[in-house]
C-alpha cells in the first residue's frame, strides 16, 4: 500500500510541474498577444468601410412643411394608421459615388422615392402567419452621383395607433460599412443569444441522463426549455437574422409568439425546483397562458387583432410569472436551512435572482419610453447569468441525485451477484425460480440445469484456497459461456455448485448444446500443457412438463440435481484421482 501511495505521490508531483510550466506558456502567448494589439494598433475594417459615412438624420419635413420627428413618427398629428405621409429632404450637392441612405425603420409600410421616381420598396410577403407591420427592418437605397441636390422623400403608412413607429439610424455612406458596423455593434448581444441557446440544449440534454432513476425531476429540462424561449426571442429583437432571411415579418412575429412560450415552463420549473404548496397557483398560470395563446391565435388570424397588437396580455402574464419568479425564490432563500457547503450554490442563485430581475426592470422601462436601441439588451444578460447560476444549482442537485442512484443500482447488484464470479448468486436464482413459479404456464418451456465442480476440496487444501478460487473462476467462466450462448441464465448457489436457468422455445435442444459446449470449453482448457490446475464438471438438466399440473419447479430443480449427481459419479468412475493427478506439479 505505502508502495502505491509513492507512486501516485510522485505523480502529482510530476503533473504540478506541468501545470507550472503551462501557466507559463499561457502567460507568454498572453503578453506576445497584448503587446502586438497595443504597438500594432489602427483602424478597424468595420472604420475603414464606414469611413466618409455621415449622419442623416436632421432636416427632414412632413408634407406640409413641418419638421419631422423620425424617431417618434407614430406621435406626429397629421399621422393617422394606414394613411399615407411622406418625409422629404435634400441630398447634399458633394454626394458622390456608390452611396447609400441607410435606415432602420420600425412598423411603418414605405417607398423610397428620389426627384419622384420610385428608388426601393422592400418585398413585402403575405402571409396569415405575419403582422401587419413590416415589424423592424434595415433598408439600404442605392444612390448615385447623378442624384446629388436631388429630393428624397419616404411615403410611409403606419399600422399601430399606439406602438412606436420610427425611422432611425439615418446614414448617407457605404452600405458595407453600415452593414458591418451594425455586426460589429450586436456582436456582443448576438453572442450572447447564442449562448443561451447553447445553455438551453445542453439543460436538456442533461435532464436526460438525470432521470434514468425512479424519481424523475426535470427541473433541468424546463429551465432549458425556458432558455430556449429566451433565446429565440432574444435573437429576433437583435435584428441581425434579417440579414439572413430578409423576412423581417417572419422575425417580427417570431418575437412576439415566444414570448408566449416563456412562463410555462418557468413556473413548471420553479415547481420541480422549489414545489409550490398552493398547485392551484402554477396551475392557474399556465391555464392563462395556454388559453392567451390561443386566444391570441384566433383573434391574429380572424384580423380583429394581430400578435403585436396582443403583446400586453402577454406582458401582463410575463409580469405575474416574474412576481411568482422573485416571490418564490426569496422565500426559499429566507426560509431553507442549508448546510455550509449549500451556502455557495445558495449565493449563486442569489447572484442569478438579481440579474433577472433588475435586467428586466431595466427593459421593461425602455420599452414602454419607447428606447431606440435593443429592446432585450439587459434582459439577454441578466437571463444568461440567471440560467447559468440556476441551471448550475440544478445540475449540481441531479448530479447527486444520479450518484445516489447509481450507488443505490451498485448495492443491489452486489446483493445479486457473486463477489468472486460475477455470475448471479443463490438470492437471485431463488427469486427468479420463485417468480417463474408464479407464470411457468406463461412459457412455451422451462428447464434447469445443475452444475457442481470436482475436486475442489482438494485443490482448496493441498494447493491452497487462491488455486481453489481460480478453479471456481474457471469453471464459472465456462458454464456462463455455454448458457449464454442459448440465452440462458447462470447462478452460483454453494460453494461449487451452479445452476442455470432456461426459458422459451425448445429448452431441451438447448439444454443438449449447453452440455455439449461447456465440455468442449473443459476439453480444450485442460488440453493446453502448461494448465496447473484441472477443471472437471459434472452437469443434468430436467426439464418442466406442464402436462403434470401438480409438478413445481422445486421438483424440477431436485431432478435435474440427481442427474448432475449421476453424472458426477460417471466422470469419477473414468477420471484420473487429484491426488495422482496433481502428484508432481
């Protein structure tokens, strides 16, 4: 043991030395990294491309003459939903070539018109499946050198009463440099989507392996479920996908309806995770939000209201999820009595309950004053923090869980199998005996068969007990062979007895090859020279006649246990003695 103990000593002493060494590597790729970014540093390619862009956005007048909010357009007097208005303005007279206007407009139908001729009109898809808005969209309208001096103007509809409806970002430049400019802008953001979504799989994923036991808990499976919903909404408010699929419809509603899938499986998830006592209250709110979504389908596709215009009862239900959200996990934290080590995934949950709540709060304000910028920009972090300490807790829960399983499976095989062989021991051949006692007349056959080693007691006391289990491991692995092979069952019951039991079609023909095979496998075990030990096996099957009602499978055993006996006595009869056997070796 102290020899095994300065083994493994020396090898973390080893190891240490190699983590020392690589932190050093890592240090020195760092610093070469950080020196090359500092003396190397200069322009972006996302600058270069934006280089001689400019701003657009002031000097812009409604059809009578007035000056034009672009950022709140729905708020203007004259403006009224499907009545067509126009903004106009003047393109500088220095213009040049290969220009662009670039925009982002925001619930609003519109043409682009340069001098009265049409310039850009984005497609516009029908579908019953879309809004009636165009939802958020980035338009770039080519410009040439000829149009310098010349009118622009944008005739435009709006489609809400209420919701905001705006042009912004307004750019006259290259269209690459403010394409790429608004990668470069949403990186962050679009990354961060994609880890929640990453975050989510991998949640569910884990709930897999986590409930291959009695007591299932998918606490990881909503909670990646939840994740998911986020993240898919998160990922259509970046804006960035309509660079992908130009349907900017399809995004919009996108947006909205996931919004809808997000409280159920929270609330089924602080079920697993915390347990309400009042059920009637998570019951309540998913029944709410399965009958507003629904709902929300049948007034969409009727025309009374589409899903933009059902977004406050969603946030409404999106409100009393988060007020249970915090209630529940405040409550847990004041009330549940950790232990020390429960402390830290308690501080981390705390560290998660915080981000969500304030993040949310924040978006919650920027949306309804009608921000300009990402609508979901602190949600998206604060839901990733909140998903990766909560999803952490959880698994850590699970992981234990699936432990203890495990441990629980181990104990039982252990009361099942034979310490030594690995076949099943005499517990299990007598429960299953017992069992099969119960539904023998289920089966077309039955059979069991007997096996008993020779010569173990004197291999046991004359070349000593670690031959006689070598003896037994080798019988063991012979007759668990020849079972196996047609699918039979091998047990260990004493000392050098084994059983085997047979179930299904034509046991007898099986029985016969089972013998056959296993003293073939005796045969060429004991014909190679150089074996110090000899293994002899005597073997009788009996088989179950279901035409004798009163016969019991106890009967059977007692049969097929004389018939090993009688041939056990054949063998002694033709078989070389141990003592003169092993006489010399």
């Amino acid at each position: 043991m102290n020899g095994v103990r300065t083994v493994f000593k020396h090898i973390r002493s080893r190891n240490k030395i190699y983590h020392i060494l690589y932190t050093a590597m890592a240090v020195v790729f760092l610093a070469m990294i950080v020196w090359a970014t500092v003396k190397n540093r200069g322009q972006s390619p996302t600058a270069l491309l934006s280089e001689g862009n400019v701003a657009f956005e002031t000097g812009w007048q409604m059809a009578d003459g007035s000056e034009a909010d672009m950022d709140h357009l729905h708020k203007m007097p004259s403006v009224q939903p499907y009545q067509e208005q126009s903004v106009s303005n003047t393109l500088p007279a220095d213009l040049g070539e290969g220009k662009s206007l670039c925009f982002r407009s925001k619930n609003i139908i519109y043409r682009v018109y340069v001098d009265g001729e049409l310039r850009y009109e984005p497609i516009k898809r029908e579908s019953s499946v879309y809004n009636r808005s165009l939802g958020t969209r980035w338009s770039y309208v080519p410009l040439y050198a000829a149009d310098a001096g010349a009118s622009i103007e944008i005739r435009f509809q709006t489609v809400y009463k209420s919701a905001r409806a705006c042009i912004d970002h307004l750019t006259l430049g290259l269209a690459a440099g403010e394409i790429t400019g608004t990668f470069t802008g949403k990186t962050v953001a679009f990354s961060t989507c994609l880890l929640l979504l990453f975050a989510g799989l991998l949640l569910i994923v884990a709930d897999i392996p986590a409930n291959m036991q009695k007591d299932k808990n998918h606490e990881l499976l909503y909670l990646g479920l939840f994740a998911i919903s986020i993240a898919i909404w998160c990922l259509a408010e970046t804006n960035l996908l309509q660079f992908y699929t130009d349907d900017s419809r399809l995004l919009q509603t996108i947006s909205c309806c996931s919004l809808m899938l997000i409280p159920i499986p929270l609330l089924l998830y602080l079920d697993a995770a915390f347990g309400f006592r009042k059920k009637w209250v998570m019951k309540t709110i998913c029944t709410l939000s399965v009958v507003e979504f629904f709902l929300c389908i049948v007034l969409h596709f009727t025309g009374i209201m589409d899903f933009h215009e059902t977004l406050t009862l969603t946030h409404v239900l999106l409100a009393v999820s988060a007020v249970l959200l915090l209630y529940t996990i405040v409550k847990n934290a004041l009330t549940a009595r950790e232990s020390s080590v429960r402390n830290i995934y308690k501080a981390i949950r705390t560290v998660g309950l915080m981000s969500i709540c304030f993040a949310t709060g924040i978006d919650i304000v920027r949306y309804y004053r009608a921000h300009n910028s990402d609508s979901a920009m602190f949600v998206r972090i604060g839901l990733l923090l909140f998903i990766l300490c909560y999803g952490s807790a959880s698994l850590e829960r699970m992981v234990n869980a699936v432990k203890l399983g495990m441990q629980a499976e181990f104990v039982s095989q252990l009361a099942y199998r034979d310490g030594l062989t690995g076949v099943g021991n005499r517990t299990a051949f007598q429960e299953w005996l017992e069992e099969l006692e119960g539904k023998k007349k289920e089966y077309p056959g039955i059979a069991i068969m007997m096996f008993d080693v020779n010569d173990l007691k004197y291999v046991n006391d004359h070349l000593g007990h670690q031959r006689g289990d070598d003896l037994i491991v080798g019988s063991a692995d012979i007759i668990k062979s020849a079972l196996e092979a047609v699918e039979g069952s091998c047990y260990r019951i004493g000392g050098d007895e084994f059983a085997g039991i047979l179930v299904g079609e034509k046991v007898e023909e099986r029985c016969e090859k089972v013998m056959a095979l296993f003293k073939d496998a005796m045969d060429c075990y004991n014909a190679v020279p150089s074996q110090s030990i000899r293994i002899s096996i005597a073997g009788g099957y009996a088989v179950y006649d279901a035409a004798q009602e009163d016969e019991m499978l106890m009967d059977v055993y007692q049969q097929a246990d004389v018939r090993m006996y009688e041939n056990k006595k054949q063998i002694k009869s033709k078989q070389i003695k141990p003592e003169e056997f092993y006489r010399g070796r």
